[in-house]
C-alpha cells in the first residue's frame, strides 16, 4: 500500500515540471523542425513549451549578442556568418558600413498587404542613415522568390540622408497569405502578403489584441475575426482556415471551422503559444467560400514568458510547492481514512468474535 501511495505521489510531482512537445521533421528529409500544439494531439501530455537561446542565423536579431542577423551564414553581405556588420563593397567601389559608427533606421519594419491574383502593389520603405559615416548596404530578399522586384541591389546612404526605395510586390496566380523577407544591410523587414481571387463576395479580417503585439510565451494569442459579406445577402457555409507561420514560411499550426454567415459577424479566438519559439510570426485567416478565398493576416512576436523572469521563476517555484502540499495533505487524509477503516473493520469482527463465544 505504500509503495503504491509512493509512486503515485512521484508521478504527482513529476508532472509539475516535465516540459515536452511533438517535434517532427518534414517528410523527404528537410531539416526544418515543425512544433506541434499539443492541444491537437491525443495521448501525449506537455508543459509550457520550448525555451530558444540566441541563434546566430535564424533571422531574428537577439541583441546584446547580434549586431544583424540576415538569416543566413553567408559572409560579405552586410551581415557575416557571425551575425556581426561588415563592409560590404558595391560593383564600383565606394564607402562601406563600418561597426561603430552604423546607425541605420528602416521603416516601415513590418509590410502586410492584401493583393488580388495576377497583380501588384508598390510599397515604400524608407532608410536613414543616423551615424557620421557614409554606407553602402546590400538589398535581398528571402522566401519571396518571384513575389517581389528589388529596386537595386545595393543602396548608398550619406549621414543624415534619407533613401526612399520602392518595391513593387507581385501577386501570382496562386491565393494564399505568404510570407519572407527584405534583407537591408543585414535587417529584416518582414513581409506577409495576403493573396484573394478577384471577385470577392466575403472579405476577412484579423488582428491581433495582445497589448503591441507582444505574446509572452506561454500567454494566448489573442485575436479578433470580421467576416464581411460584399454580394446580395444570402446565407452560407464558409470554411475559415487560421495558420501560424514565420518569415521562412515554416507552419507551426493550423486550425479549422465552419461558420454560417448572412450579415458581417465579428468574434474572438484565442490560440496556445506555448510551442512556439521566440521570434517573429503571422497569424493568418483564409476565409474560403464558392469559387473564392479571402485571406488576412496580422503581426505577432513571441517574448519571453512570464514564468522565465526571476520573479516568475519564484511564483512558478511557490505555486508548484503549494501544489505538492495540497496533494501530500491529500494523501494523509486518504491515508488516515484508509487506517480508520481497517481499525474500525477490525473492531467489528473482534466484536463478532465475541459475540459468536457467548
């Protein structure tokens, strides 16, 4: 009986700290890892999720430890294999960033357009240059391959100029929301686009409610979903498709449902991030109907969780520890009820015993 009690009361404990996840590799060998909510998964049990430290590499700048991170370990771009700036000479020679004196302000940082198929869009970025020295930084793009036009390649900016570039997005034949990167001196402006068909009857909208689009990580993301009907007014099934994917394209969930609508409905949904790594994502809506799609998206970054700060860590510490009291009170009780009751069976069969003698 006490062994019993003993590995029950392990277990109890044991489950308070084990972390774990579904991690998969993309079929045909691709090392790209794809983490799988656990919320969708039965038979398995996970804790709060996964805990990434700074990667040189992922596309997703960690400072103190990054000066850039282009998403690549490809020196003489304007951001090397270390994730550290470097000099990046143009065709022609010229002046180069040097490290210390770099002071590069980009904006827009994030760019999400909605596009109709077989079109395109012209969009703006701007670059400062901030510092005391003139700089030439290379211009690239990731995972959009046919999706955008660069201006040029290369763009000199003097101290205190500001360079306007366009960049004109291309919508091809195919819907959906995808996503990438402009690479900009070793920078990232991140990219979602949000292709639908043509003639739309229902448009889609999603943004995100989280306070400036910042999940702690562990936290929901928290969203908020329109529907809008834009031809005559008339009941019907719509399929509503939601995604979370990077900048590299990589999913990490996908969820889906049906709604009846008739007029514009707009209602909440809130999705786990406890699987997700730190970093940048999109979370995306394709709302699908006869012969059409309507797709939206919206901006999220996945911060360090609560429970990782140091006063985290103590509430974490205190609640697991309440936790295990509550269930060692419990097992005492269930202990002290079990003895009661094997003294009071005893009592009577004594007391059987007793009565069959007389």
């Amino acid at each position: 009986m006490k062994k019993g009690v003993l590995i029950i009361l392990f277990f109890a404990v044991f489950l308070q700290f084990v972390n774990a996840d579904i991690v998969s590799l993309n079929s045909g060998g691709d090392e790209e890892l794809i983490i799988n909510p656990d919320a969708y998964i039965e038979g398995f049990f996970s804790g709060d999720g996964v805990q990434v430290l700074s990667s040189c590499g992922n596309g997703i700048l960690e400072t103190p430890y990054e000066e850039c991170d282009d998403g690549n370990f490809v020196s003489g771009d304007g951001c090397s294999a270390t994730c550290t700036t470097e000099v990046v000479t143009p065709p022609g020679g010229g002046g180069g960033i040097t490290p210390g004196n770099v002071s590069i302000v980009i904006k827009p940082r994030e760019i999400n357009l909605n596009l109709a198929v077989n079109t395109n869009k012209e969009q703006k970025i701007n670059i400062t240059n901030n510092g005391a020295t003139k700089v030439n930084l290379s211009i690239s793009q990731q995972n959009l391959t046919n999706m955008i036009i660069l201006p040029q390649k290369y763009v000199e900016v003097s101290p205190g100029e500001t360079v306007e570039l366009n960049f004109i997005f291309v919508a091809l034949s195919k819907t959906g929301i995808f996503t990438g990167k402009i690479m900009i001196g070793g920078r990232a402006v991140y990219v979602s686009l949000n292709v639908k068909t043509k003639l739309l009857l229902f448009d889609s909208n999603i943004i995100v409610l989280n306070e400036d689009y910042l999940v702690p990580q562990g936290d929901n993301l928290k969203t908020s979903v329109t529907l809008i009907p834009l031809g005559d007014k008339e009941r019907i099934d719509v399929t509503l498709n939601y995604v979370i994917k990077d900048y590299e394209g990589r999913v990490y969930l996908t969820r889906s449902e049906t709604v009846l609508v008739e007029n514009q409905v707009n209602f909440k949904r809130n999705f786990d991030t406890g699987f997700l790594p730190l970093g940048k994502y999109i979370v995306g809506l394709e709302l699908i109907y006869p012969n059409g799609v309507a797709p939206s998206s919206a901006h999220f970054e996945v911060t360090v969780g609560r429970q990782n700060t140091f006063f985290g860590k103590i509430v974490f510490f205190l609640v697991n520890l309440i936790l295990i009291i509550l269930i060692l009170i419990i097992i005492l009780i269930i202990l002290r009820i079990l003895k009661q009751m094997r003294e009071n069976k005893k009592r009577e069969e004594k007391e059987k015993l007793m009565n069959k003698e007389k």
